[in-house]
C-alpha cells in the first residue's frame, strides 16, 4: 500500500503539472495496465479521472480564495480551455465556476474522496473473507477477446454475447469459463484493456474462426468466492487489494487474474458464486 500511496502523493504534487498516467503509475513502480486496474479497483476511478477531480477540486477552493480569473484556472489545471474547464466543473458540481464563486458556498463540493490509509479501515468493516492458497497447472484457453477502455467494462454484456459461440470452441477440457483480463494496448495517456471468455481446452486443435488462443503458465493463486450479483464485484475487489493483500503475507504477482465461472452461471442471479484467482507469491 505504500507503493500505491505514492501515486497519490505524487498526483499531489503534480495537479498544476502535465502528468501522464504512465508517470502516476510510475512511482507505485507497477506497470501502468495493472496499476491502473488496482486503482480503479480502490478508488473508484481511473487514475485519469482522479487526477480530473483532484484538479477541479482544488480549483474551486481557488475560486473562493484568491482573485484568478477563471480561464487563468483552467489553464494552471492543465485544461485546454475555459469552456472544457467550465464543462468539467459543471459535470463534477452541478455547478458552472463562475456560479459556484458568486454563491460562495464551499459545502457545494462534492468531490472530496481522496484515498487514505483510514479507508482500510471501512473496508475491513464491510467485507470479511479469507482466500483459498492454491498453485494452479498451465492451462490452454480459448476464446474471444473484448477490447475496452479503462471505464466502460459490462461483464454481464461480455457474457452474454459470448454464450453463442462458447459451443463451437472444440477439445473442452471442462465446462467451466474462464475471463481473463490483459493489457491491449497503450495509446498515450489513454490505456485500452482486453477481457477474454474462454473455456479451457486440451489442445489448440481446430480453433473457431474469430477466435484466440492463450495458455497460463503454473501460477501460485489466491482464490476469492465472490458471493452475489457480478454488478457488487468492484466491493469485493476494493477489499482484496485494500484490506486483504496489504494484511497478507504475500505480495501480488504481476502476472493475468481471472475469473472463474461454473457451468451454467448467471451474472445477473444474486445467489450464484465464481471464483476470482490474484496471482500472488509469498513475502
């Protein structure tokens, strides 16, 4: 936790600068597709959008401080322009800058939730479940793979738009389903994310048109049951990274989580159960 809680020190430091997401990541010293799952997973937001809010919060204690004009502020805030900033404001606070200094009300700041230790605490409150240790075997996957940015992921669409075609993938070695997050591709300061479904195989075998191929190497698990809905899972991550893993005795490996489904699951059911594997290694 301390790795990640030099990120957020370090967008601190930087809200008047032009950072890059890659630079936020940079000084967790984890990779930018998986520090940026992470922080998602903890905060809330992407680190982009993070440093957004940060921005325009600290703007607008400005506004009531200190006589800048607004265009002035947008651009120490690294917007392009008054109008972007003015829209950004707007979307965060319901409010357009210029309104927000006239009322001169700071309660009208909405944006308030910056990570901190204290939130470990919550977290221990709200969720409280112990991980299966297990070392899985190398395993043959195939499957479709959906690219996606880092705020628009429907498991339940993805599933579902799978489920026709997870048939035809010949040489099952079980009727379980496998999602399996990855790094697509990183464009600037934007990065784009894949998740693949898949069923294991036993071999590569007449591989289906459209579809990949990808094999996981042996890897050291821990295993978490995600009781419920797939929509209440952001809670179950936010308790693995931000309660469970700090606590534990191992560290995460950088290497593809995934989900695990049993046969006939049902993303939408409230009862249901799948298992999410976050490759780890002892301290």
């Amino acid at each position: 936790m301390q790795r990640f809680f030099k990120s957020i020190e370090f967008v601190e430091q930087h809200l008047y600068d032009k950072i890059s997401v890659h630079e936020i990541a940079a000084a967790s010293h984890y990779s930018t597709y998986h520090f940026s799952r992470i922080f998602k997973a903890l905060v809330g937001d992407t680190p982009k959008e993070y440093l957004r809010k940060r921005r325009l919060t600290v703007s607008a204690k400005r506004l009531l401080e200190e006589d800048i004009s607004i265009l002035d502020l947008a651009l120490d805030c690294q917007f392009d322009s008054q109008e972007a900033f003015t829209r950004a404001f707007k979307d965060l606070f319901k409010v357009t800058p210029a309104q927000y200094r006239k009322q001169n009300d700071p309660f009208r700041l909405l944006y308030k939730d910056q990570f901190s230790p204290h939130m470990l605490h919550m977290l221990q409150n709200e969720l409280s479940m112990e991980p299966e240790i297990i070392t899985r075997p190398a395993v043959k996957l195939v499957g479709i793979r959906n690219n996606y940015d880092d705020s628009d992921l429907s498991l339940p669409k993805l599933w579902s738009g799978f489920r026709p075609y997870r048939d035809l993938i010949k040489n099952r070695a079980s009727d379980e389903s496998f999602g399996i997050y990855e790094c697509y591709e990183e464009d600037g300061d934007k990065v784009n994310f894949s998740y693949i479904c898949s069923a294991a195989v036993t071999n590569f075998d007449d591989v289906p048109e459209g579809m990949i191929t990808r094999e996981l190497a042996p890897q050291m698990y821990a295993k978490f049951i995600h009781k419920g809905s797939i929509s209440d899972l952001d809670k179950t991550l936010k308790y693995i990274w931000g309660s469970w893993l700090p606590k534990s005795d191992y560290e995460y490996e950088e290497k593809p989580d995934f989900e695990l489904y049993p046969p006939n699951y049902n993303v939408m059911d409230p009862s249901c159960e799948m298992a999410l594997h976050i490759p780890v290694r002892a301290r």
